[in-house]
C-alpha cells in the first residue's frame, strides 16, 4: 500500500486485521471482584513474568509491524506505510477498542523515544539499520540517561567518552534504567568535552548491552520490583557509526529525547475509572467530598486528553511534554489521595479482598514519577523559561 491510500480503507483493514487477532475491551461496567485487579505504576513481577510480559508485547508490536500498522509513517524503504499522521491516529483510535498485550515502559523507550529520536537526527545509515528493528520491538533499547549525581540536571553528567580513532571509549556508571535487563541497546549521553560549558560537551550514543565491559545490576524497590537498573560502563568500545548527532552535541540529541518522554502520557497504574468503580464499590458517590474528588479527576483526565491533542498538531514539543508531565502526576497524586480516603486501613493490611490493597502498589510507585523524566520542579522551570520567558533558574 502506499501513501495515497484513502483513510477509510485503511481503517477498515485495520479493523479487519485486529479482529482476527484480539478480543474487543468490554466497554460495559465490569463486575466488581472481575479479572486482575493490579493497578501498580511500576511492574512488580518476578524476572520471569516480567520477561514473559516483554516478549507477548514484543511480538505482537513484531507482528503489526510486519503487517503494515506499525510505523506507519515511516517510508517503505524503512519497513513502513509511508502514510500519514493522520492514518497513525486513526489505527491508534481503533486499536483502543482491543485488548491489547500489557504495554511494558521499555518498549515504549523504544519505539517511542529512540526510534522517533533517530527518525530526526539519525543518518540515512542509522535509520536503515536501527529504525524497522526498533520500531518492530524486535530490538530493544533503554535509557541511560541519569546518574548517581545527574538526575532532573542532566546537563552534570560526568560519564565519559573518549575518542580513539573510529572508536569511543565509555566509562561511567548510569542508574534508574528500566528494563536494562533486558535491553539490547542502551542510548547513552556521555561527556566528551570538559572544557566546555557543561550543555555543550556532551554526546549522545548507542551502546550494545552485550558489549565488553557492560555491567547491568537490578535494583530492588520497597513495591518489592526490579525493573530498575545500575549499568556499570568500563572501558566499553564503540565504533564511531553509533554515535547520534554532532560530537558534543548531545544535549539537542537529549531534549527531543526528553520531548517524547514528557509527551507520552500513558496510563500507567490505577485510572479515574478504577477510582470510581472503587466508590461505587464501597457506597461512597452520594459523599459530597468524594464527588467533588471524582470530579476533579474527570476534569484532569480531559485536561490531559485536551493537551496531549494539542501537542499531537505541532508546536513547540519540551513545553507542551513538560506541561503533559505536570499534569499527570497531578492527576496520579490526586488519584493516590482519593483511593487511600476511600480504603483507609484496608489500604495497610491484605485482608484477601479483590481491589483494595492492590491499591498499596499504586500509593507506594505513584510518587516516583513525580521524579522520572525530570522531577515537578523541571517541568515548572521549564514552562517558565520556555513559555512565560521568566529568567533561568541560577546554577
């Protein structure tokens, strides 16, 4: 198929194709005491579950790929439609209406971060080799962004990369890389220049995890999850083709990286609609405080949807992803109060009953999102700087 081919064709394939494949989402009230009730912003599986998890969402993102509804954008030569946003948005609109595998974070670092990241800066070389691995899941990719001293500042990175010949040599050590475990690459920022200004001397890389000197370590949270990772770089070697961007240009590599990130805004955890069928649960909806709380969740869900749209049309990408960031964890704060208000010791003790202290994974992982990605107070120097034009925050 080609780029001309008509929107209601291609949906109607589309439709086609999803109902041989996945049953449709019940869009009735589901039955309290139904199905899983694990509402956890962070997977808290064994490394078993966790790399099963992995591998169904793999495969099938492998097969929509291969069936022309995954990288829909991209040109042929790339393994895709070569159609527009607009088709993308309408397979996005009917896939909704599927149940689709459990989405996992890494596959959206993936095809979301690195492969659109690549689809902007990469070379023609770089995107033939990276972009229909990438983009079909069947290789993946982590972040190895932050360290143990450059967090919400990452301009303070202090790995470093060095030049030898055709090569790079990368020492250092990142941390909070979900899913490193399991990744086949990693997108690196490392420090190639000090004597510039810190925002100036840095570059961006792909490391091979399976690499020489590589060394990944799991880091076990309080939810009782490992998705988190420690990776150790010592005297890892590079061929100077994985190499994105200019050299000490990483920190524009770095922005539309983050630019994705903070413009997902995927449901992770427990939803309004959780929140509400746990009211209905408990009898709580007629409270005049509980349906004010409920309200608000409403009105931050649509600000989010409204937002996301408007990010979606163009524009700027950082302020309109900050803002999205912003107003996600708002929402995933409120929707942690409102839960814990309504369970109130049941939220403590595991009594066995179906809903409620599965609600502790969502209280307990909710507050690290408030942090990765860049913590609330980035996201506010960002929209002031960018948006209000208020002067920079000192250093």
């Amino acid at each position: 198929m080609t780029g001309t081919t008509s929107l209601d064709d291609f949906t109607a394939t589309a439709r086609s194709w999803l109902d041989a494949r996945l049953p449709k989402r019940d869009r009735s009230r589901r039955a309290w005491g139904e199905g899983d009730d694990d509402v956890s912003v962070f997977h808290d599986l064994t490394r078993e579950e966790e790399s099963r998890l992995i591998a169904e969402a793999s495969a099938y993102e492998q097969e929509k790929f291969d069936a022309g509804f995954g990288g829909i954008t991209l040109p042929a030569e790339l393994g895709g439609r070569g159609l527009s946003h607009e088709h993308e948005r309408a397979f996005r609109s009917v896939e909704s209406a599927y149940r689709t595998p459990p989405a996992h974070e890494l596959l959206t670092v993936t095809m979301v971060l690195v492969g659109n990241t690549i689809d902007r800066l990469g070379t023609s070389e770089q995107k033939l080799r990276f972009l229909p691995a990438l983009m079909s899941a069947r290789e993946l990719c982590c972040q190895l962004f932050s360290e143990p001293g450059a967090g919400s500042d990452l301009a303070s990175v202090s790995t470093r990369a060095v030049r030898d010949g055709e090569e790079w040599v990368i020492d250092g050590q990142k941390v909070w890389s979900s899913g490193a475990q399991y990744a086949q690459w990693g997108i690196c920022l490392a420090r190639t220049n000090t004597d510039a200004p810190k925002h100036h001397g840095m570059t961006m890389f792909l490391v091979p995890l399976d690499a020489e000197g590589i060394d990944v370590r799991q880091i076990r949270q309080m939810s009782g999850g490992s998705t988190f990772n420690e990776v150790f770089l010592d005297g890892v070697r590079i061929d100077d083709s994985l190499r994105i961007g200019d050299v000490d240009g990483g920190w524009k590599v770095a922005l539309t990286v983050l630019g994705f990130e903070r413009g997902g805004g995927e449901n992770r955890g427990g939803t309004y609609f959780e929140v509400l069928a746990l009211a209905r649960w408990l009898e709580r909806t007629k409270d005049p405080i509980v349906r004010q709380r409920l309200a608000t969740l409403y009105i931050q869900r649509r600000q989010l949807a409204v937002t996301a749209r408007r990010a979606r049309k163009g524009g700027p990408r950082a302020p309109h992803g900050s803002l999205i960031k912003l107003l996600y964890t708002q929402h995933q704060r409120t929707i942690s109060e409102t839960a814990a208000d309504l369970l109130g010791p049941r939220l403590m003790a595991d009594t066995g009953e179906w809903g409620t202290f599965a609600w502790t994974t969502f209280v307990t992982g909710a507050p690290g999102n408030r942090i990765a990605g860049g913590t609330d107070e980035t996201q506010r120097n960002i929209l002031g700087e960018r948006v209000l034009g208020l002067p920079r925050e000192p250093s």
